[in-house]
C-alpha cells in the first residue's frame, strides 16, 4: 500500500502528537488546512481584484449591486447591510466609487428623501471581469478534487458556516475574537 503524501499540516500534527499524546488534534487537521486555504484564496482574490484594478473593497460593494440585478441599484442601507460596514465608512466607499465613475447617486423614488447607488456601465465592466477572473482562480484551487468532493465539501463547511452567519445577521459578537464578524464573501 502507497504511503499517504504529508502536508504541511500532517508534520505540524505529526509533531505535536509526538510532544503532547494526551491532546485531540483532530480539529488542527482541519482548521489548520482551511487556514491555508483562505491564505491560498485571499492570494488569489486579491491577484483576480488587482487584475481588473479593484481594490477588495470596491469588488464588495459592486459586487452587491451586480447581484441585486438590472438595473444595478441598492439603497446606502442594503449596501450596509449586505458589506458589513459602519455608515461613515459606506458614504467614503460610496463617494470613491463616484469619483472612479462606476456608480451614481440617484433619487429614490419610494422615498423622496432616500437615494439609490446605481452601477454605471463602467462599473458593470469591471465587476464582471474581477468576477471572472476571481472564478477562475477558484477553480485552479479547487482542481485537485473532483466535482462531487467539491459538492461534499461545501456541504460540510455549510454546516459549520450557518450558525456563524445567522449570529453575524443578529449582529452578534464572534465569541473567539469579541468582534463583529465580517465580511461578504462576493
């Protein structure tokens, strides 16, 4: 029988076994690998991001417009919402991307008071690139296993993402580092 290929994760583990029998690792082999892994993925966004000169920040918020479909429009509070940023940070993020032409402010005409950021054509190009782009690293990521690994493993991390995005929902504090928890993912 071939002998398994080691990672890097197997000699960390392999290590601490030797000096600490009496603990679990089980949960180092995972974490300690999906660690890598987001270390891999954020290498890769920022590569996919930079490519279509985006800042990370820009992809987020353009992101959510490109989501919310034509015509490409979220109120300053969706934007909120969906970005997990503070209010003064979103109106900064807001006027950046208006001076970089790739949104606008409009009128909300549900609300006379109320404004709407729109995605200008502009806009609309260059999420659609970094999106491409950020797919296809992606899936230069993934390629090491196979289309029904990839189903199962997204399975299985949904089950442990669930619980911390309806507690981020709540705005609800991330019991390991005592902040909010953040981050939009696309």
């Amino acid at each position: 029988m071939a002998a398994r290929e080691q990672d890097e994760v197997d000699r960390i583990v392999d290590a601490w076994l030797r000096e600490r029998p009496d603990l679990d690792f089980t949960p180092m082999q995972v974490l300690s690998r999906v660690d890598r892994l987001s270390h891999h993925l954020d290498r890769a966004r920022k590569s996919a991001f930079s490519r279509s000169s985006l800042p990370s920040w820009e992809f987020d918020v353009l992101a959510a417009l490109r989501r919310a479909g034509d015509p490409y429009q979220l109120s300053p509070k969706a934007l909120l919402t969906q970005t997990l940023v503070a209010s003064g940070t979103m109106t900064n993020r807001i006027d950046r991307l208006v001076e970089r032409g790739f949104v606008e402010r409009t009128p909300d005409p549900a609300d006379g008071r109320g404004i709407l950021v729109r995605m200008t054509p502009k806009g609309l190009t260059r999420v659609d690139a970094a999106i491409t782009r950020l797919v296809d690293a992606e899936h230069d990521i993934l390629s090491a296993i196979g289309a029904s690994d990839q189903a199962k493993l997204a399975g299985l991390l949904r089950k442990l993402t669930v619980g911390f995005d309806s507690r981020s929902r709540l705005g609800a504090v991330d019991p390991v580092d005592q902040s909010p928890s953040a981050g939009e993912t696309r």
